[in-house]
C-alpha cells in the first residue's frame, strides 16, 4: 500500500479531541492523559492521515483486561508491536482506511518522554519541523511501493537527532 502524506489539515486536532473525548469516556479508569502525538499534532507539516495518539495508563495489564471496550470501538490488539511494555492499537474508518493509532504505556515509561519531546521539540521549532516534513515527503516518494518499513527506518537518524536536541546539552 502506498503511502500517502497530505498537507497538514487544521481539522486534525479536532479529530483527535473528538476521539480523545469518546476514549475518556471508555477507559477513564486506567487512563492519567491522552496526547495528541505524531505528525498530525505538528503544524505546518505534511502527515499521513492519521491521528497518532498517547494514552498514560496506571497500568497496562490492567488496560489489558478492558482491551475489549477498545475493540469494540473499531480498534485491533496489536500488542506490544516492537516497543517493550507498548500497547498499540490500530483504527480504520468506514472505508477501510487507517484512521487513528493509539499507543499507550504505563505512567513513569521512558517512551512517554521520548514521543512528547520530539512533538513538542519539533511545535517549537518550526524550521525543524519543515525539514522534517520534506524528509518524509523524500521518503514517501522513494519507498513508493514498500509496505512502509523502510519509510519508517529512513526516519530514524532524523528522530534520533531531534531527541539529543530536545534533551538538551550533555553534562
């Protein structure tokens, strides 16, 4: 499946907010925050269509045994997918198409640091962000025909640099 990036939409962090409310109704019990996350949540950059989420639970065994009011939203299970101590869940809307990823991690994981300092870095600096958003743009272009995989790994050095700056000077 190809992958398609369109021009950022002011109507995306709506759609999150939209989601945001019908999940904190769902799991308001093991759920501390919900974040708006990936390239939809930057301004100004080009993204996939869809909402990319993080949800902070108390604890994921305990949003494994409610898994299913997840399910039965229209979410799929796809466990940990590669990430330690991740739950990720995968949406689609009518038509078939990815519409959300939800990932969420227990309060205190390293990984709820590293995916709100790379946001916030790249919200607060905008160059950052366009180079970014054409990297990804290169990238989609390159990889036409792939499955994604190597779209993903061909983002790596860039995020990895982000997240030295956003952590700041080494003492």
């Amino acid at each position: 499946m190809p992958i398609t990036l369109l021009a950022h939409k002011p109507e995306w962090p709506q759609a999150f907010a939209a989601e945001a409310a019908r999940l904190s109704g769902l799991m308001a019990d093991e759920m501390l925050a919900l974040h708006h996350i990936g390239s939809t949540a930057i301004p100004g950059i080009s993204a996939k269509p869809i909402i990319d989420m993080l949800m902070v639970v108390r604890d994921v065994d305990a949003l494994d045994r409610r898994a299913q009011a997840l399910l039965d939203q229209g979410y799929e299970a796809m466990g940990e997918y590669g990430i330690a101590g991740r739950r990720y869940f995968r949406k689609s809307d009518g038509a078939g198409r990815r519409s959300h990823h939800l990932h969420c991690f227990a309060a205190g994981s390293a990984e709820v640091g590293r995916h709100l300092a790379f946001r916030d870095y790249l919200r607060s600096h905008p160059d950052e962000a366009q180079a970014y958003g054409l990297l990804k743009q290169a990238l989609a272009q390159r990889f036409a025909d792939d499955e994604g995989a190597r779209y993903v790994e061909g983002k790596t050095d860039f995020i990895r640099q982000v997240l030295a700056k956003a952590a700041g000077p080494s003492s």
